[in-house]
C-alpha cells in the first residue's frame, strides 16, 4: 500500500497506480482528455497536469503517466494547474475550435478568447484513434507520420489500409472529427455554447432527447422550455 | 518483383531477422534504390512481423528516408541562420533557377534531388551547400554553374568507364 497526499488529505494508493488513478478513486475529479481507461497512457493533452512536490521544488506532471510514490503531495487545482490547463484549451481550441469536446472543456474552465491563430484543423494529435486502432480492434491501420508540424495521423502511404476493417474505432473515439460545436456563434472561436446557448433541440425534437451527449447535464433545456412553449402558444395563438 | 524481394529479404538476413535493426534495413534499401518502394517496405513488414503503420512512422520520421524516388545526387543546400545571412536563400534561387524544380523536388532526368536543411553544424563555412559527400564552403551563386557542371561530368565519366 503507497500512502501519499492529495489534496493535504491521505490518500491509499495501490501497487502500480498512477496519480489520476488515485484521484478518481477518491472522487477527485481531474479533467483528461487523450486518457480513455481502456487504452495505455499517452500523456499528449497535458489537461490532467497536478502539482507535486512543495515549495521551488514543485512541479507540474501529468497524473496519468506518474505513478503514486510513497510520501508524494499532490495538488489537483492550484493556481498554477489551472492557468496552464487553461492554456492548454486554449491552445487545442486554436487547432480545433469545431470539436464539441474542447468547446466543453473551454466552458468549464472558462476560458473566453482564443489569442493564437485559428487553424481549423481536425485533429489534435492526442493519439486516441492510434491506441484505439491498435490495442482495442488490434487493426494497427493508422498511426503516426512525419514529425513536428507535419506530424499527422494516417494509413501507410494514405491509401486504405489493409489491414482495416472499417470497425470505425476511430472515428467513435476521437474526441474531434466527430461531435461537431454547432454553438450560435460559430464564426468565433470560442462558442461557450453551453453556457449562453438557447436550447435548439426542443424546435427540432418532441421527445426531448438530447443529440448533444451531455449536453442535458447543464440543465438549460429544462429551464427554457417552459419559457419556450409559452412562446410558441403565444404565435399559434395570434 | 522476385528478384527484388530477394533482394530486400537478403538485406533482412543479413541482420539476423531481428526487429531492433529496422533503421539499418531501411538504410540499406535506401541506398540500394535511392527511396523507400512501398513493396520493399510491405516485404519487410512482412519478414519482420512488424505492423507496416509502424515502420511507415520510422521511414517518414528521419529525413534521411524517402518515400518518393530521389535523384542520383542530392543537392542540400543550407538554410539555417548564418548561411541564411550569408546569402544561402539566393543560392537556392539559383540552383532552382539551373535545375528547374523548386526545393524537394527531383529533376525529370532523375539526376539531381535539391533540397534545403536547417542547420549542418559548420556555419563557419557558410553558406554551405552539399552535394551527396561532397562540402561546398563560401558558396556565391557563381560556383553554382560549376558545383552543377562537376556532378554532371562526374556521371558522364562513369558512364563512359
């Protein structure tokens, strides 16, 4: 058993935990990304950074690659851990502001502005889609090319691989290509959707699903829509 | 195709068949052909038991690796700070402006690859540029013509012997 400090409270850890582990164990919530409990670790997205060791000597790590020592003190939401998750959002925002993901993550956290180009892109390297490929579907189709900036995602030679079986993995698993932001201000970066966001969903659907995944969870469907109803009442009525 | 997987499984051989000598496999193959074919690298995926993603990673990671055909010679012109300040962008101009391609590209006689690097590590010499083995110091676009017309009779001379 390896006792270390979360949070200045004791925590119990087992043999080969990691710090994010721990964490969840104790209901510590740590936001992650490029983590998925059915796949290795990665330790790409840097959202799941904590603060460990006390003083000058402190410093960030991500808790899902550093495993829980004995005597460690961590800290899951220091200042310092939040600005530079904060930046980090901003960041993938910047590379992708169409992902849903991010955009959830960015209301949050709060970030408001997006200071760095906008790219556009529709992948943030965060390896989801490789890991899943390989060590779920045991396909290894797609995987890294090139390196720095042209760092991408793809098959050999970009042609269909042959050894994919179009189990669409990937494509269930990335956290970007799929869940689209469709947010009421789609030409800015940032959508805050989430917060600001007039529920679209009752004008399109009479049963009241859902089509965003979590977006129910913030409750604004079920404040407006009384609000809503009232309205259309009104219009049919005049 | 026969000759060349034996060939390309010759290569492997010559290493034991083991997986920690992918890069010199590649290097050989690299020599041998001047890029990396797409069959070579599915013969070697194949022998090693190495999924063909993994070593599509390795070959595109290192600069020295090729997926496309190269020319017989390639011409490495440096761009990095001080051959940049020395003038090494207009060296480049000319050789693009000589061979006719831009930077990356081959030739259509496949004689000649032109490419650019960031740093070689000699900037005193600057600006450098380097031709398969060969170091040019002090380039000035004057020596370009002659770097060029050197490379050219060289091949010449082979082919005559």
């Amino acid at each position: 058993m390896i006792k270390l400090i979360i949070n200045g409270l004791e925590a119990n850890a087992e043999e080969g935990w990691t710090i994010l582990e721990t964490a969840k164990f104790y209901g510590l919530e740590i936001p992650t990304l490029c983590y998925n409990e059915g796949l290795s670790t990665y330790g790409g997205c840097r959202l799941c950074l904590v603060e460990i060791g006390e003083g000058s000597k402190a410093k960030l790590v991500s808790s899902c690659t550093y495993p829980a020592e004995d005597g460690l003190v961590v800290r899951t939401d220091t200042k310092r851990v939040i600005e530079t998750r904060r930046m980090m959002i901003e960041l993938m925002l910047s590379i992708a502001p169409n992902s849903k993901t991010i955009q959830d993550l960015a209301s949050k956290f709060g970030v408001k502005q997006v200071r760095f180009k906008i790219r556009n892109e529709e992948c943030i390297l965060c390896g989801l889609c490789v890991r899943m490929c390989a060590e779920q579907m045991d396909g290894r189709a797609i995987g890294f090319q090139n390196r720095g900036h042209k760092r991408k995602i793809s098959t050999p030679f970009d042609i269909k691989s042959e050894v994919c079986r179009l189990c669409g993995g990937c494509m269930y698993i990335c956290p970007v290509c799929q869940l689209r932001c469709q947010g009421p201000q789609a030409d800015t970066a940032v959508c805050n959707a989430c917060l600001t966001m007039d529920p679209t969903c009752l004008d399109y659907y009479d049963d009241l699903q859902c089509w965003m995944y979590d977006a129910g969870r913030c409750g604004t469907c079920v404040r407006e829509e009384p609000e809503k109803s009232d309205r259309k009442e009104q219009s049919t009525k005049q | 195709m026969e000759a060349q997987e034996i060939k390309i499984k010759s290569y492997i051989t010559k290493y034991n068949n083991e997986k920690k000598a992918l890069i010199s496999i590649l290097q050989d193959i690299q020599e041998e052909y001047n890029y990396l074919p797409q069959e070579a690298l599915k013969i070697v995926s194949e022998t090693l038991d190495i999924p063909l993603i993994d070593i599509v990673g390795v070959a595109t990671f290192y600069r020295a690796f090729s997926l496309e055909p190269r020319g017989k010679h390639l011409i490495t012109v440096c761009t990095g700070t001080a051959c940049h300040v020395r003038g090494g962008p207009k060296i480049l101009e000319k050789f693009e402006d000589m061979l006719n391609i831009k930077a990356g590209n081959t030739t259509p006689d496949a004689q000649f690859t032109l490419e650019t690097v960031a740093c070689l590590g000699c900037c005193a010499i600057g600006p450098v540029v380097v031709v398969d083995t060969n170091y040019y110091a002090q380039t000035t676009i004057r020596n370009v013509d002659s770097i060029l017309k050197r490379h050219r009779k060289e091949e010449k001379e082979n082919e005559a012997n």
